[in-house]
C-alpha cells in the first residue's frame, strides 16, 4: 500500500513540475503579426482629399 501511495505521489510531482515548465514557457513566448501590406486598391482618404 505504501509503495502505490509513494508512486501516486511521484507522478503527481512529475506532472506538477511538467505543467509548471510548459506554461512558463507558454508566457515567455512572444507572439508577432506581420505587417499589412499595401495594395492597388488601398488609398489614403487624405490623398482622396487633394484630388
């Protein structure tokens, strides 16, 4: 019975420490977008105003 108790509680640990570690990394990671980019289609309404 003891022996079960002890192996319960190891892999308790094991996945504590194992969540701990994925989710300060999940917190480390920096997330980018990418630039839009400009198309034919896209103007200015300020440009639009000089015309």
């Amino acid at each position: 019975m003891m022996t079960i108790l002890i192996i319960c509680i190891i892999i308790v640990l094991v996945v504590l420490f194992l969540t701990l570690l994925s989710t300060n990394k999940a917190y480390k990671y920096e997330h980018t977008i990418d630039p839009i980019e400009a198309t034919k289609n896209d103007t200015d309404p300020a440009e639009e105003e000089k015309k």
